[in-house]
C-alpha cells in the first residue's frame, strides 16, 4: 500500500479522492507543522484517511508510553496504527500493546531490530531509506536485508524518507511492502516525461470518443 506522510488535513483532502493512497502516517515533527492541536488533527485526519493512521508515541517511559498508546486508539479508533520507536522500552510496549492495538516499530536501523520487532507482535518495522543511505551508506541494502529476516513472519516493511520515485520503486524492488511518502513525492510518482510526451502523440494523431 502507499500512504500519505503528513499531518496537514489539507493534504489529506487532496488525496482523499485519488483512490490509490491508502492511509497517513504522521510524526511528532509533521504534527508540529499543522496549526491544529494533534488530538483535532488526529480526529479530523482519521475521518479522512481511507485506511490506517500512524500516530508516533513520544513518552519515553513504558507506562507512559502504553498510557499515550492507548489515548491514540480512543482518539483515532480501529485506524490506528502506533509508531513505536526502535529501542529497548520501545520493544517492550510492542509486546504489551500489539494485542491489543496494531504496532509498527519505526527508526529501524539493522535486520536485528527488524527481527525483535516480528517477535515483539508488531505489524509494521519501519526503515528510513534515505536517511539510512545517508548514515549507514546504504538504505536499499537495509530493506533487503529486512526483508531476509521477515520472509516467513507476518511483521511487512513499510518504507519511509524516501526522496525520489526511483528510490520509492527501489524499495518495494528490494523488499518492502509499502510506502509512506509526502504530498509531492506522490504526485511525483505519478508522472514521467515520456509518459506526457507519449499522450501528447496520441492526443496530435489519435481519433478517439471525445
């Protein structure tokens, strides 16, 4: 699936007719761009979106962490998804929450993280591939190697910091299962320069119904 990253209900109304974006993913960064306060913008943002809402916890305690989980869920209802991050507590409140309400563990960096993050019970291991590229040298080979790890388990990788179509297709190419990406990356995908000058010959030498 691909999904919208962002916080703005203005753009989660100019996808919502599309028809091919199938959810958002938020962040505590994107939520600080909208002028709403998070708990209107997750409410208007979940009446909106087709599918699921991310919403990325930001307590940093365990108990904290489930408390605000937990808030999410009433706030977003049966579209949440919680972001959990990558880290030892993080692992621990996947495993406390997942039955309860879906889990995605996000800022994966190593197949290891990937591989707690199936035996946690989360549903999602998020990998930035862009921003891995940057600090690791290689975000594709970071999805592949994901990929290696949660062949045989019902954990998909949802793909994330992506800054250009070709590396959006790299990633499903190397394995992942979704994307999430920003207003413009999306229309991006959409388009190619041949593609338009291909519908241009069409449009010059073609006879059609209209």
């Amino acid at each position: 699936m691909i999904y919208l990253d962002s916080a703005l209900v203005s753009e989660a109304k100019t996808v919502e007719n599309w028809g091919w974006v199938k959810g958002i993913t938020t962040n505590p960064t994107l939520l600080a761009k909208s002028d709403l306060p998070p708990e209107t913008a997750l409410k208007q943002l979940a009446a909106i979106s087709p599918g699921e809402l991310y919403y990325q916890l930001m307590a940093t305690d365990f108990q904290g962490m489930v408390t605000e989980g937990r808030k999410a869920f009433d706030i977003i209802g049966d579209k949440t998804v919680l972001k959990v991050p990558a880290t030892a507590v993080g692992f621990q409140v996947v495993a406390h929450l997942s039955p309860e309400i879906p889990c995605s563990v996000t800022a994966i960096y190593s197949a290891a993280q990937a591989a707690v993050a199936t035996e946690a019970g989360a549903k999602y291991a998020i990998a930035y591939v862009n921003r891995a590229t940057r600090l690791l040298g290689d975000g594709l080979a970071l999805v592949q190697e994901m990929a290696t790890i949660l062949k045989d388990s019902s954990t998909e990788i949802l793909a994330a910091s992506l800054k250009s179509p070709a590396e959006a297709a790299g990633a499903l190419i190397a394995g992942a299962d979704h994307l999430t990406l920003p207003l413009e990356m999306l229309d991006a995908m959409t388009t190619h320069n041949l593609s338009e000058q291909t519908i241009d010959e069409f449009a010059q030498k073609g006879r059609g119904l209209v």
